[in-house]
C-alpha cells in the first residue's frame, strides 16, 4: 500500500526543547479545553517521561526509534488519563476550566460542545463506510493515512469523507447548526 | 482553500476543543494498539473494531487524536494544530482540483481500461485500481462532443445539457449496472433500466454502447441539472447480483434517453436509495478487500458544480 510508514521513522529529538515543542504540537491538538489550564505540566511530565525511557534505551542501546514515538503517545494519554481522575476543582466546575481556556469564550466552548455532540450524531446515522472516513478525518488522520489504516485506496476514502461530510453538513444545518 | 473547506476545518476544530475525555472504560484498548492502527500495522477488522468502539469512548478518540498527530510528527511533515488550516500541500477531503492531474492523464488514454472478473487474480491486498485482469473488461465514461466522444474520467466536469454514454467491451458476456450518486445521497440507476435497447447479460466480443443505440441515432443519458459531485459507479459480475438488483429495482430509474440527475430533484424513495447506496458500497468493499473475487466495480467521479 502506497504511503507505508517508514517501520522505524526518523528519530525523535534528542534535544529536550525540540521533544518539548512536538509535545506541546500535539498536546495542543489533543487537550480538552477543560484541561487547557493543565497542558504545560502535562506537556513537562509527558517529557520527562521519554526522556527517562530512552536514556534507558541508550544504555541497552536495543530500542527502535519507532517505540519511542510509541512511548510519547502512550505518555501523553497517561498524562490525561491521570488528570482526568484528578479530582481537582476545574473538574468539579466546568466553567472555571472554559475560563483558562486561552482565547476561548464561555459561549464559543458552549457552541463548540454543542457543535461536537450533534457531530457525535451524525456521525452515528451515516453508514458504516462513510462514517470511519469522516471519523479518522476528524481525529487529523490524512487521506493517505486513513487508506493506509482501513486498508482502502485512497480514492474510496476521499469519496466515502467526501460523502460523509456532505450528510454531516446538511445534519448540522437541519439542527440550525453552523460551525 | 475554499469556503466549504474552511467551514469543515472550523467544525473539525469545534469538534477536538469540546472532548470530554471520560475515565477509561470496559474493554477500551490499550494505547499500543491504537498506535499500531493509527500506523496501519493492524488488520482492517480489528481497525474497525476500534473505532467503532471509539465512537462512544471519548478518551480513546482523544488518542486517535495523539496517534495522529504524533504520527505526523514522526514522518516529518508539519502537524495541524487546533485552529490552524491544513497545510499546503497535503489533501484535504473537499479539493476536486487535485484529482484534474489525474484527469489529464486518463483522459489521453482515451478509453479507461477495467479489468476483473477472474477470482484468483484479485489478492487480499489488492485496491480496485489495482486488479489485474485475466478475463477484461473495457468501459469508457463519455460525453458527447462536436468532433465526437469525448472521454470522461475522474475530476472532469460535466454540465447541464451533456450527453453522456458508456461503452462496455467483455470478454465474455456480463451483468453490469450502473449507478449515479450525488452529494445530497440522490442516487439513480443508470442501467439496467426499462425500456433500454440492451438488457443483462450484456453480450461478449463487441463494443456495446450503454444506455442504447438503435440504427438511426444514439441514446445518451442527458444531464438535466447540477448537482455538485456525481459518483458513477460501473459493477460487473458474470452473475447476476440479485441483492443488488433488489434494492436497485426500489430506486429512481434513468429513462434510457434521460438521464435525470442533479441535486435540485428529491429521490423518489430516500430509503431504497440508501438501501441501495449501503449494498453498493458493500459490494465496492467486497471488491476491494478482495473477498468478493467475482466482481468487476468502477468508480468515476465527476464534477457537477451548481
């Protein structure tokens, strides 16, 4: 399949800043607003964690590259996973947690909650084809990527996302909805 | 990056900043594994398995979410952050430009050559553009021209008042169907329908031109409104494919010198045009996974913008 990845994959940084500035990229990416207070500690814990890990790998000097990267994802879900549990005041009130949240009103997080719940339908009434499309498209996934992960030609998943966004859109609208 | 591209970053982006992440729940997988599938080191099975388990688990979609964009990072090319446009130079799910290079190229071949029909030949990795064929079969998508045919294939525009016809060459004889879709889910069977010239099977070693010809002058299936982007679909089986005959017989047939088509007409029955767009989809799935090796299907995608 074309757009396999490289099994290895280039090195992760070994300069903390740089590991840092991916960390914070996909923290970014992934953080629920109402952890946004959280994300540089999480981001800190999240680094420390592989840079242990792979001083570890240096003195066995066995590990791949690739489980790196493996461990960076699995750090930074331990890290929301931790603080999802925390029962930390944000978490008991909401609002506090839109407050923190840079550049994002309490109404913006309102409609963009309302927004992801009716997303969350729709996506639950579209068939089964169109629906992992538009899924793996709304988790960031890239049309070859998303091939690559179904085991699809890349055509059918534009056309199945193509479609499935299209159903998605009139969805919304019929909710009066408008992103 | 166009209006409606903008507009599904903006609910993409919505979507990320509103998760919720619950505390992980019975039978989530672990994060491993999504890794391996965000990789494409996992079967499609399992892959589909976890995603449909995703759907109602709030913190695993969140690390599909990290996966890719981790991913991304390891394979060097720029992430997307929340709020921020998908990069240039990466295709994004609404750019119908990008499929005119691909265009271009078919187009000059003239006829698009299809393949199928022999079962061994289609492995269990093998996409539809990839089958190669033992028993072949030619089918051409076109529009009438001045000067003649002019060949269609994915990305072309097509426009109100085009006539468009399909020339099928088998090798043996075979039940083809041929179906429209467009983005509002309006579908229409194209053939078989009543009243055509040709019926199923179509008959072996010549040219056949869909929806008919008669000695004077040639049928065409006339495009009579816009409709966004059409789907034509070409499925050929040296059976014939009763499911799908079924759910077809419930949908809104072209008449074989009007192709009826584009988003302004309401399906004559939404239902049977989903039935009939869930066995379709079935079937191209069949195809392409390799488990159905007795099918031949085709997908061309045209432009129709309103």
């Amino acid at each position: 399949m074309d757009g396999a990845p490289d099994p290895q994959g280039p090195p992760l940084p070994v300069e903390p800043e740089k590991l840092r500035e991916i960390l914070v990229r996909v923290v970014g990416r992934v953080c629920p607003s109402w952890m946004a207070s959280q994300r540089e500690d999480l981001v800190q814990e999240a680094c420390l964690r592989i840079l242990k890990v792979r001083r570890s790998a240096e003195e066995d000097q066995g590990l791949q590259t690739s489980y790196l990267w493996k461990v960076a994802h699995s750090a930074v879900m331990d890290e929301i996973r931790r603080r999802r549990r925390r029962p930390e005041a944000e978490m008991e009130n909401p609002g506090l947690a839109e407050d923190h949240a840079p550049g994002r009103s309490p109404e913006a997080a309102r409609g963009a909650s309302e927004v992801r719940e009716a997303v969350d339908e729709g996506l639950g009434r579209l068939a089964e084809p169109r629906r992992r499309a538009v899924q793996l498209w709304l988790y960031g996934f890239s049309l070859q990527e998303s091939a690559r992960i179904l085991g699809w030609s890349a055509k059918r998943v534009d056309n199945q996302r193509y479609q499935g966004l299209a159903a998605l859109r009139a969805w919304l609208e019929e909710k009066g909805l408008k992103p | 990056m166009s209006g409606t591209d903008q507009r599904d970053e903006r609910l993409r982006d919505q979507w990320a900043a509103a998760a919720d992440p619950e505390s992980p729940g019975e039978g989530c997988p672990a994060d491993s594994e999504i890794w391996s599938a965000a990789r494409g080191e996992l079967p499609p099975e399992r892959v589909t398995a976890l995603l449909a388990h995703a759907e109602g688990c709030s913190l695993c979609a969140a690390s599909f979410q990290a996966a890719a964009a981790l991913s991304r990072e390891a394979e060097g090319a720029a992430p997307r952050t929340a709020g921020a446009h998908q990069p240039a130079g990466r295709v994004a799910p609404f750019r119908p430009a990008r499929r005119h290079v691909v265009t271009v190229l078919l187009a000059a071949a003239a006829t698009i050559v299809l393949m199928f029909l022999l079962p061994r030949l289609v492995n269990e990795n093998a996409t539809i553009d990839r089958v190669e064929p033992a028993f072949a079969i030619e089918a051409g998508l076109w529009k009438e021209g001045e000067g003649g045919g002019v060949p269609l294939s994915d990305g072309q525009r097509i426009r109100p008042g085009d006539r468009l016809y399909l020339t099928v060459h088998g090798e043996r004889p075979s039940y083809v169907y041929v179906i429209s879709r467009d983005l509002e889910g309006s579908a229409s069977v194209l053939f078989p329908v009543a009243g055509a010239q040709w019926t199923n099977p179509l008959p072996s070693g010549k040219a056949v031109r869909l929806p008919g010809e008669t000695s004077s002058e040639y049928d065409s299936w006339e495009v009579s409104s816009a409709g966004g982007r059409e789907t034509f679909t070409v499925l050929a089986s040296a059976e014939p494919l009763e499911e799908l005959e079924s759910a077809l017989a419930l949908m809104e047939q072209a008449t074989p010198d009007t192709y009826v088509r584009g988003g302004g007409d309401e399906p004559s029955d939404p239902e049977a045009g989903a039935r009939a767009a869930e066995a379709l989809d079935a079937a191209l799935a069949a195809v392409q996974s390799g488990k159905d090796e007795s099918l031949y299907a085709r997908e061309i995608i045209l432009e129709n913008p309103r």
